[in-house]
C-alpha cells in the first residue's frame, strides 16, 4: 500500500517537474511580404513562413508556404527611414500556420513589441544596402489547448535595397523570430512548495501506517 501511494505522487510530480524546467525553443523563419515605414509605424504584411522548428515536438518543418507573419511597431521616435531609425514599442506580433504537415491551422503566437524597435542601415562591400529590423517581443503561444506566456521573443528581418534607400515600401528578403519558453521564477516556487507538501503528506502516511 505505501509503495503504491508513492508511485502515484511520484506519477502525479514528475510530469508536472519536467514541465517547468524544461525549456521549448521554437523557431520561425519567413520570406517576402511587403514592409512599410512611415513615421507612424513599421508593418510588415502576409509576410510567408518557410521553416517551423521546434514547435509542439514537430521538429524542423520546411515548406513554400506554411503561413503567414505580420506586424506593426509603434511610432517613429529618432532617425529617419533611409539612414536608420528607432520605432516605439507596442504595435501587433501575429505567427499564423495553416495546418500544414502537422502545424495546427490558426495562429499560434500573438504578443506585441515590449522596447524599441532598430532599424539599422549597413552598407555592403559591393555598394549594396541591407537593413535590419530588430526588437523584442512579450507575447502568447498557443500550444494546442495551452496559452503560455513568454517574454524577451526575438525578431530580426533582413532586407536589401540594392544601391538604392529604402524608399519607404519593399518586399523583404528574410526574417527569424525566436521564442523560448522558460518557466517564470513563481511557477518554480509553486512547484517547490507543492512537492514540500507532498512530502509531507507522505511522511505523515508511512507514520500513521
């Protein structure tokens, strides 16, 4: 009876243990859509997911088209959109996938800009200009029935312009967003002091056994 009652509470804990301090590192990689800056805001639109990596244990998934990506920033806030500039935080962050090779069809990560947002200007050995987007992003992913909370995302979208600027509209060349999933400080004291107090249930059982 007492090994019995253990096994169940070791059952019932170490699912729950490799939960929270696992970490799940999804990656997503896009092509195309079309960019537009003003100085309201920087947006991104029906921008093609190529690659899903990681997500709910699907491993790498490639593909021509496995979704969409869109966003907006915040506010232009210094520089200008030719040389480079920093946006305002805030804005919209939506991953879609439509239900190719096991992705679920639907949207799968919201959340929205939690710092500035650089875009970068540098200039190529060939006289060429690429520029960088880059920010953070405080968001949700959905995993089936789960809505986790995930901080400190990571976008950065590539984009070259030939020899000319940015001119305010064009279609860019790459992006990868990079979400990692690591428990909260308070979720690992809620864990610790439930299996305190599973251990105590059981000394009290094999005592009073």
């Amino acid at each position: 009876m007492r090994r019995a009652f253990l096994m169940v509470l070791l059952a019932l804990a170490l699912p729950i243990l490799a939960f929270a301090t696992s970490t799940n590192q999804v990656d997503v990689t896009n092509s195309g859509g079309t960019l537009t800056g003003t100085t309201s805001s920087m947006t991104l639109t029906n921008s093609t997911l190529i690659a899903v990596n990681g997500y709910d244990g699907l491993g790498l998934i490639t593909g021509s088209n496995l979704g969409t990506l869109n966003f907006s920033t915040g506010a232009l806030l210094t520089g200008n959109l030719q040389t480079g500039a920093t946006f305002a935080g805030g804005g919209s962050f939506s991953i879609a996938t439509n239900g190719t090779q096991g992705l679920p069809n639907g949207v799968i990560f919201t959340g929205t800009f939690d710092g500035p947002v650089t875009w970068q200007l540098f200039t190529l050995s060939n006289g060429t200009h690429n520029y960088e987007l880059s920010g953070t992003i405080t968001g949700v992913l959905i995993v089936g029935n789960q809505k986790i909370n995930v901080v400190g995302v990571t976008v950065q979208l590539t984009v070259n312009t030939g020899k000319g600027y940015f001119d305010g509209s064009t279609t860019i060349s790459s992006g990868d967003t990079n979400i990692s999933v690591v428990p909260e400080p308070g979720t690992l004291g809620l864990l610790g002091t439930g299996l305190v107090g599973i251990a105590g249930l059981v000394r009290r059982k094999l005592k009073l056994g």
